[in-house]
C-alpha cells in the first residue's frame, strides 16, 4: 500500500517546501523505495502555460507535453524520474473536472456540493497518481491559512480516514525569523502555524525548520512544549550555499529514518550518497571557474524573478559545470543592450554564449549579433529553441547571402522565411487557437552520425537510456506520435519541446551546402522532416537544439549539449 507524506507549508510563502519536498523524496529514493511527487496549486488556472514567467517563474514542460508549475522541476531533478503532467494538480482542474462531470449528467440528479465532491476528486486525482509506488510525497503549495488550500487539506484529512492514520505522515514546512533589532530566533509564528493546521484536523508529525541558521536545543526544545510536537520530530533546516545540500543536511537530522520508523517501515537499501556529495563539494568549491553570457530580455523583468524565469537553465550549467569541476558564473546581458553596444565590449571576457529560449521581436537584433559574435570569434555557443532559431536567421544572413532573412514570428514577409509556421499549423493559428499550435513535450530525434551532438549524447549515456522509453511509448498509443516515422530505438534522443515555429524545410539543403550541420531530426507522419539540433563542425563549438535539453538535466545526470558547451568554454575539447 503506498504511504502519502503530505507537506504544507507556514509562516510565509516562498520557504522553500519545493526543495524540501524533493529532498525529501530524494532520501527515501536511496533508501531503496519508489516514489512519486505531486505538486498542489491552489490558484484557478488550469495550467502554468498561461501563467506570467515573471511572476510564477519558468513554465516547466513535461514529457507528455503537461505546461506546469517550476517545483516539478525540482522534483525531477532531485529525483531523475519522469513526472507526468497530472501530477501537478490545480483548483481550476479539480472545479472544471467536477462540473463536466455535473455537465454529462454523470451526478444522477444528485445536488452537486462543494462538500463532498470537491475533496472526493482531489483525493481520486491523488490517488490515481500514486498507484503502483511506495511513497507519494504531496505538496500543497501556498500557506496555512489561505482561504484556497483549505479544500486541499479537508481532502487530505478524509484520506486519512479513509486509509487510516499508519500510511499517511504530515509535515509543516515552518520559518523561524531571527529579528535584526533582537538577534533572536522566533518560534511563535511556528506556533500559531501549528494551530492553524490543527484546525483543518490536522496535526503535524514533524515540523521542518527553515532559518537563516540552525535552530539550537533551546528553540527545538520550545516548539517541543508550546506546540506539543517532540523535540526530536523538529527539523532543523537552515540557509544554504547549494540546495544539492538540504537532502544531506536533512540526513544529518535523521529525518528519513524518523519517516520510516513513524511508518513502522525499514530501510531497504543502504544510501549511498558520495557521488552526490562530491558533486555538492564541486559546486561549493570548484577548481575551475567560468563566465558564460546568457543573453535574453530582461528590461521588462526585476532584478528578482530573473533568475526564475530561466531557473532549469540556470541549473542545467550549474548540472554541467558540477561534473566537469567548474564554477559557472551566469552574466546576464539584456539583449536590447547588444543592438546599441559593440558585442566586443559587451561580451569580453566571457568564455561561452547562451542564446535561452524567448517569444516576440523584443532584443532580437541583439541576439542575432551575439550569435554572428560567437561564431566569427569562435566561442563556445549554446543556442535553446529560439536561440537555434536566430542562429539558423544569422547563418542564413551572413553566410548563405540571404540578406533580410528572418523568423515570420517577427518579419511575416521576409523573402527568405528560413523560420516558419508549418502548413499544417497555419490553419489552426488562423483560427487563433494558440494553444493548439505549440510543440509540446518529448519528441524523438533521430541523430546524424559523426557529429559534436551524436558524440556528446553517446558519450554521456543517453542514447542508451532512450531505447527504453522508445519502446515505453509505443506502448502508450496516445503519446506514440511523438515517435514520429522512427520506429527504431537506434541514435534516437527524446528532449522536450515548447515553440510554435520551426525551421523551413525549403531552405535546409541551401543553409547545408553552406556548411552548417543539421545534426539532427524528427520525421512527423506526415513525412515532414522538423530540424532539433544545428552545429558548426569548424567551430569550437556552436551548437543550437530546438528542443529544450535543459528539462532533463540532473546533478547525477548533466544534459549533453550543456555538458559540451561547459567543457568547450573551459577549453578541453
Ligand atoms: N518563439 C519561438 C517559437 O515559438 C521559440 C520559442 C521558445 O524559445 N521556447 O517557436
């Protein structure tokens, strides 16, 4: 039967539960269990795909093409499993469920309440999740007290009932402030947290202590006496220098094996955690170190939720540069800036350039010269779906004599469209269903032999590792189209995908003769050839994907092409 670990959170928002959620998770993984992780949003979207990355951070994309909240990010990367798109379960999903359902007449004529219909879908959803793994760990995003996660912690309490007390564990993800004018840490807020969730029924079994610092005996000791929990279920958690630390950290608190023995359960392989911590030893102290570029658009963003809107980029260099003993230090150049500044100025100093993904005609022309700056210059070069868009516009300008070539994004009549909507796309976009036209999710490439991508995916394992999940989906005969016409399990890589334009198949053999390598391709069924990776077999390294590689890096497993572009900025290759 599989154990539910449900996390909330208290005090304020933001304490990082995501983290600990993954952590935590990530412990009992190396303890020989399976496990799953769900992510509760209280807000009505139906999904993040039209949330404003400013706000909410980066979308993050599943491979069965779910668009959803960033915290799933971080459970994958922290776990190394797959995590379907239904795991990410919202208020508006639930209401929309309940009322089609109500729609079809599937309620016999029965009233249609809040209670108890709503809990009762939150808990099928959950369960349906779980089913088939030892532990599912489930975070209810916002804070205790919120009108909106009270529905999520009524279901969770009925689930209890239901499946009884022995197989469900809660923990409150608490903050204890230490105030500048007292220099003392607080438990009170942690208090009323505790009786804020009381309230809901629910009484947690340990409380997980974000602070700036560890919390000491005495606060442990407090908490145990005015919040009723022993002092040995409160965890300390405080600040650290790489979240790749909290599972060890965590660890250190023996809050697995206080889990395990809650639920009468017993270690079934011993952690090992070396590799892991050698990687969190590099981080914190890498021999080497670099400067890579990352250049977007950043004017209409605070310097605060910058880093958030790019986070699984951010961390896939800090993945690649982990592994290969080198610092990655990220300098952010608004693009914007780059279509007034000589890139000389602007870009020295730096050891590799990274065109991220982006919509919109905004820092365009800035992008377009960082990228013709990397290539005559030979830099390392790393270009992410719009970034292999604009490279494949600057190849097409400056080398294959096509002058205004452009991206019908921006230019719709340029006379060179090297980056189009396909056909088949247009008449859905005329209709104004944008949704519909996006590339969503895992799509298989078939790889070019001898070249930079083939080697560097073959090198790091995946092309190994991709034979399962080929043969996984063609048994799920809803998502086999992402297989296309490859039906071998041979030089195929799967990455994920979110763009609506793709490279012109009219004007590939032309942009080839000129030199650059299409490394790469997924053959849809209706035999259209779609361009993933592009490279420069001169250059140091250029190279782009339409795809987005860096959904699928981990600490354990770096993506491939960031792996290339860190070892070529540090100047191994
Ligand atoms: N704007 C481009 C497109 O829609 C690229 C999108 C992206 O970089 N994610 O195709």
């Amino acid at each position: 039967m599989t154990k539910y670990i449900i996390v909330a959170g208290g005090v304020i928002s933001g304490v990082g539960k995501g983290v600990t959620t993954a952590s935590i998770a990530k412990i009992l993984k190396e303890y020989g269990y399976s496990v799953t992780a769900i992510k509760i949003d209280p807000y009505l979207n139906y999904d993040a795909g039209t949330l404003r990355p400013t706000e909410h951070g980066e979308v993050w994309v599943t491979d069965d093409g779910g668009e959803i909240d960033q915290d799933l990010g971080n459970y994958e990367r922290f776990l190394n499993i797959e995590i379907p798109r239904r795991n990410n379960i919202t208020s508006g999903q639930i209401y929309k469920t309940v009322i089609d359902r109500e729609r079809k007449g599937e309620f016999l004529g029965e009233t249609v309440q809040f209670i108890p219909h709503i809990p009762n879908e939150i808990k099928n959803r959950i369960q349906e999740s779980a089913k088939g793994y030892d532990f599912a760990i489930i975070e209810i995003g916002g804070t205790i007290g919120d009108f909106e996660n009270l529905p999520f912690l009524f279901a969770m309490k009925g689930l209890e009932r239901e499946i009884g007390k022995e197989h469900v564990i809660y923990i409150l993800v608490s903050y204890l402030p230490v105030p500048g004018h007292m220099g003392e840490m607080k438990t009170k807020p942690t208090q009323q947290a505790i009786k804020q969730l009381s309230e809901s029924g629910i009484f947690p079994d340990f409380i997980i202590c974000r602070s700036k610092i560890a919390l000491d005996d005495v606060r442990k000791k407090k908490i145990e006496v005015y919040g009723n929990i022993p002092s040995d279920y409160v965890i300390s958690e405080p600040d650290v220098d790489t979240i790749y630390r909290i599972p060890l950290d965590l660890e250190q608190e023996s809050l697995g094996y206080k889990i395990l023995s809650e639920l009468r359960m017993k270690l079934k392989k011993k952690p090992q955690y070396k590799v892991w911590n050698d990687l969190v030893n590099k981080i914190v102290n890498p021999k080497h170190k670099i400067k890579i570029a990352m250049v977007g658009k950043y004017l209409d963003i605070g310097n605060y939720s910058l880093k958030d809107s790019y986070i699984s980029v951010n961390e896939a260099l800090l993945h690649a540069g982990a592994s290969l003993d080198a610092g990655v230090e990220i300098v952010w150049i608004d693009a914007k800036e780059l279509e007034k500044k000589d890139p000389a100025e602007l870009l020295k100093d730096i050891q590799g350039i990274l065109i991220p993904g982006g919509f919109g005609e905004s820092g365009v022309e800035g992008k377009i010269r960082a990228i013709q700056y990397a290539r005559e210059n030979n830099i390392p070069f790393l270009g992410l779906c719009y970034g292999l868009q604009l490279a494949v516009v600057e190849y097409a300008r400056n080398v294959c004599q096509m002058s205004d070539a452009h991206t019908t994004e921006i230019a719709q009549k340029t006379p060179y469209p090297v980056i189009d909507v396909l056909e088949s796309q247009k008449e859905i976009l005329d209709k104004g269903d944008y949704g519909g036209t996006m590339r969503l999710g895992a799509y298989a490439a078939k790889l070019k032999k001898d070249t930079k991508v083939y080697s560097l995916y073959k090198d790091l394992g995946r092309l190994k590792e991709e034979k399962n999940k080929v043969q996984t989906l063609k048994g799920k005969k809803e998502q086999a189209f992402r297989l296309g016409t490859h039906d071998t399990d041979t030089d195929i890589v799967l990455e994920r995908h979110r763009h609506r334009y793709e490279v012109n198949p009219q004007f590939v053999s032309q942009i080839e003769e000129k030199g650059m390598v299409f490394s790469g391709y997924h053959q849809r069924s209706d035999n259209t050839k779609l361009m993933e990776f592009i490279e420069l077999p001169e250059h140091k390294y250029f190279v782009a994907t339409q795809a987005h590689p860096e959904f699928k890096s981990s600490l354990e497993f770096p993506a491939p092409l960031f792996y290339g572009f860190i070892r070529a900025a540090l100047d191994k290759n």
